[in-house]
C-alpha cells in the first residue's frame, strides 16, 4: 500500500492501488489486491483512507525505520488478532464478501471471465452467477504462498489455481 512509485522506478514495474480488468488471450480477468471490496468490513476501509493519504504516508516516511516498522507490525498483528477466524475459515457462499463483490460487479460490468484476488488469504475458486443469471464468471482467490503454496496459471482461455506440491485437497471449491 506503502510502495508509492517504488516498484516503477527501481524494478520498473506498473503498481495499480485499485482493481484493473484486463485481457490476455481474449479472457477478461478482473484483478486486485481484494482489500476493502464489497460489503462490510468497515473499520478496515476507514483505515486504508488513513493508509492511502499522502499526508499520512508522509507522515511516517519522516519517521526513523525502526518506529515505523515497529507501528506498522503493531497493527499488522492487532488487525490479524481481529480478523484471525474470519481469515481462517470459509464462511460460506453468502457470507464470503469477495464473493458478493463480484457477483454485484458481474450485474453491471457481464463481460469478465475471471475474478483474481489475493488479500483474503485462502485458496478459494469459486462460480459466479449474477442474481439475474445473465452473467457468468470464476472467482479464483491466491491463498497464501507460505501455507498453501497456491499460485494460479492462465494457459490459453483456462485460468486455475493450483498447488505446488499437488496438494490442492486444501483449495476451496463447491461440492
């Protein structure tokens, strides 16, 4: 969130601070981050105001790196003590928000093929229907490299999420 135009100007690579829909190999695919999407999580979104402000980030970037670091590590562990069971489980079609984000996009915006995400922290691919069954799409969440060495791969028209040792048992999908 913090990177400002670091990537660009040491890697040279192009940071997008808010979800992008772009075509590769004629797919459609609706990506970002996943942070602050859809309904609820409230308190989360009035944070990334506070993140996303240039005084703010100024603000800490005058700070000496270990007060800055060491803030940051406070609220990074203080938010996943709050959000622990939530992150940890699957909550069920209904109650997933990346889930209904999408399905509310698919009402105004049909034409995506797939939904990529990362911030919920489960490996999750799911189907989207929108309520009125005119739209159609696959919601593929990351996961997390570290637990569930998960990663997806677009061949062709095809986008899947897959394990990097075989074991996708632990990838969430419908019964």
């Amino acid at each position: 969130m913090w990177v400002r135009n670091y990537f660009s100007q040491e890697l040279n690579l192009t940071t997008y601070f808010e979800p992008i829909t772009i075509e590769r190999n004629g797919v459609r695919i609706h990506l970002g981050h996943g942070d602050g999407l859809g309904p609820g999580d409230e308190g989360y979104k009035r944070l990334k105001l506070i993140f996303r402000n240039p005084l703010c980030q100024w603000l800490f970037g005058i700070l000496p790196p270990q007060i800055g670091l060491g803030l940051a590590e406070y609220f990074s562990q203080k938010s996943r003590a709050q959000t622990a069971d939530r992150e940890e489980h699957f909550l069920g079609e209904d109650k997933e928000w990346l889930i209904s984000y999408c399905r509310d996009y698919l009402e105004t915006q049909p034409l995506v093929d797939y939904f990529l995400f990362g911030h919920r922290h489960l490996p999750i691919d799911w189907p989207i229907k929108t309520k009125n069954g005119q739209g159609q799409a696959r919601y593929i969440n990351l996961g997390d490299w570290i637990r569930y060495d998960t990663y997806a791969v677009l061949e062709g028209t095809s986008l899947q999420l897959k394990a990097y040792q075989k074991d996708e048992q632990r990838i969430i999908r419908p019964q």
